[in-house]
C-alpha cells in the first residue's frame, strides 16, 4: 500500500486565486506595501485565514524580510529578563514580526558569538542583545550586518541603540534608604567584571561605582565593603558568607541584582540570621519573585517592560531605515522599599 501523499502546501497562487485578485495585490497586502486599499486587504486577509496560507520565512527574506527578531539572553535563570522580554513582544503583539530567543550562556563570549552568528545566518531583521558581554569591536560588527539594539551596556557606539538604566542612581536609592534607616556597615556584591576594556560599560561595574558615590557622600566611605562574585544565586550565597566572615559584620547587604539577594537571603538563614533583625537586605531589578509576600524584597525598579518596549522600537525604526543616527535611552529607576529592610537594630 503506498503511503499517503502529503497537503499541498498552500501557496501565494491560491490565495489570488481565492481572493479573485492579482498574485501582485497579495504579495502588496503580505508586505504591507503602498498601493493596496483597504477593501484590497480585507479581501486578501480573509482569504488567507480560509485557505491557512503561510509564507515561507526563507522566500519572505529573498523579498527583504523574514519578520523575525532575535532577542539574545544571557542567563535564562535569571528572572529579569523575561520582563524585558514581555516588554518586547507586547510592543511586537499587533505586528507580523515573530521573536526567536537565544541563550548566550552566562558570560561566555564565544556561545554568545555563536548564538548572534546563528541569527545573522537565518536572515532575521533585526537583533536585540540584552547584557552581552562582547568586545564593543564585536558588537559594531554585528551591527554593521544587521539593525542591533543593545540592552543594559552603557557605551555608546555610531551603529547601533542602546537602552539601559541609570545604574548609578539606582544604587544610591539603596544605599540612601539603608542611610535613611540608621545603617553605616553597608556591604554590597557586585559582578566581578574579567575584561577591563569593558568594565565602564557594565551594568554590574555602574551599580558599584554608584554604591561607592553614595557612600562617600553620605560620609561612609570608611565603611565601603564590596564582595566581587557572580551574578547568580550562588553568587550571593558566596558572598554573603565571606561578609559574615568578617570581624565585624555589615548590618545590610546591597546585593547588585535579585538573583544574587536571593543567595543572600539562603545563606543568612543558614546562619541562623533574621532578616531584617539582624541585617537588612535589598536587590535590584524588582523581579516577580520580589513582591512574594514571604519573600517581600526591597528592589530597585528599573522597568523592564519599559526597557523592552524602547528597544523593539528603536529596533523597527532601525529596520525600517529611519533611524540614521545612534540613540541612547537611559530609563530612571525607582526604590520599591519592602520588609527585608529595616530600621538597624541596636
């Protein structure tokens, strides 16, 4: 018995032929081209949802575009990222643009390069890459191939966007609430940074370096301790243990991300601390999990919707040639104050 012959794909001739109009009138109407009316498109539209047409991706990139985007991820676990993720495909939502994400690998130069390679390849539109960690040599070539905006690096370029917080000001919020609070041992944890080339650019190295500012200005710079780890949460499990190493304690914890507050808050409870009794602890990023009532971490709110939303933009005008000139967004954080911060103790 010989097998089934598989469906017939539908194909751009049956729609015309559907729709009673020309192949050029569907071909203008799937390009969202100049020159079809709004009858014209209804027409098109409806015969496409009868007959199930889908274009191809590769024949729509021999036409100039595969409406694809590709978002590159450097640490899938970490829980801020999906928020710029939802802020892009909610901008994307009443377009015909599909997103393909790619994990990068926590700071690995070369998955990195392999992942933005791979989009290049498959012809997609336009790349967002969020914290890369690639040489600025490398980011302005894959700009030069395809539209890029950049998430979260805050060195300008004349190829490509950027959008980031303002990471300085958002760890002098910390750092002037725990003030605020009566606390003078404030630790923080930060992202050891390998590439000095780089390390101005880093979000990581900005919260730092706004921790250190806000330290000296409220008179403490005595009192700066810094613990350089990963981010991740065993990256604040390490780090929160080599401060309770210390002669003398800190009384509160800045860790520079959530991720590495929730480390924090595992090995403090391992040591039979209470927090905020005996340390207070805060993070940044103000991720889901940081409203968790049995959680309730004071965070630094640096919008990620908002910072996905800017860069789709960004990115389709990019695609759409009218943006000819760099642009840089730098968003305006917020303190979300919760119970792992209190009034210091004694």
């Amino acid at each position: 018995m010989e097998p089934p012959t598989p469906p017939r794909r539908v194909t751009i001739v049956d729609v015309a032929r559907h729709a009673r109009v020309s192949t050029t009138a569907v071909s203008k109407v799937l390009r969202n081209a100049y020159g079809a009316s709004p009858e014209m498109r209804a027409k098109v539209r409806r015969a496409i949802d009868e007959l199930g047409y889908r274009p191809l991706a590769a024949a729509r990139g021999l036409r100039g575009q595969t409406y694809t985007i590709g978002v590159m991820l450097p640490d899938i676990r970490n829980p801020f990222f999906p928020e710029i993720v939802d802020g892009i495909t909610g901008r994307l939502a009443d377009t015909d643009y599909q997103v393909f994400l790619g994990p990068g690998g926590c700071n690995d130069e070369q998955t990195e390069a392999r992942i933005t390679e791979a989009m290049i390849d498959r012809g997609m539109d336009g790349i967002i890459l969020i914290a890369p960690v690639s040489a600025r040599s490398r980011l302005e070539h894959i700009a030069a191939t395809v539209p890029t905006v950049v998430v979260g690096r805050h060195g300008h370029s004349p190829v490509y966007d950027t959008v980031t917080d303002d990471d300085v000001t958002g760890a002098a919020l910390v750092v002037d609430h725990l003030v605020g609070l009566g606390h003078r041992r404030i630790a923080h944890i930060e992202h050891h940074e390998t590439d000095p080339t780089r390390i101005v650019e880093m979000p990581n190295a900005q919260r730092a370096d706004g921790y250190r500012r806000a330290m000296q200005a409220h008179g403490l710079a005595d009192e700066i301790d810094i613990v350089s780890t990963v981010y991740t949460q065993q990256g604040g499990h390490e780090g929160a243990r080599q401060l309770l190493a210390r002669p003398q304690r800190p009384t509160a914890i800045f860790a520079g991300a959530d991720i590495v507050a929730m480390g924090v808050l595992d090995a403090l409870a391992e040591a039979g601390l209470s927090v905020p009794d005996d340390i207070s602890v805060a993070g940044y990023d103000n991720t889901t999990f940081a409203s968790f009532g049995p959680i309730s971490l004071t965070s630094v709110d640096q919008a990620g919707r908002e910072i996905g939303s800017n860069a789709v933009r960004l990115l389709l005008e990019r695609i759409a040639e009218r943006q000819k000139t760099s642009v840089q967004i730098k968003l305006s954080p917020t303190l979300v104050a919760r119970r792992t911060t209190a009034r210091v103790s004694g």
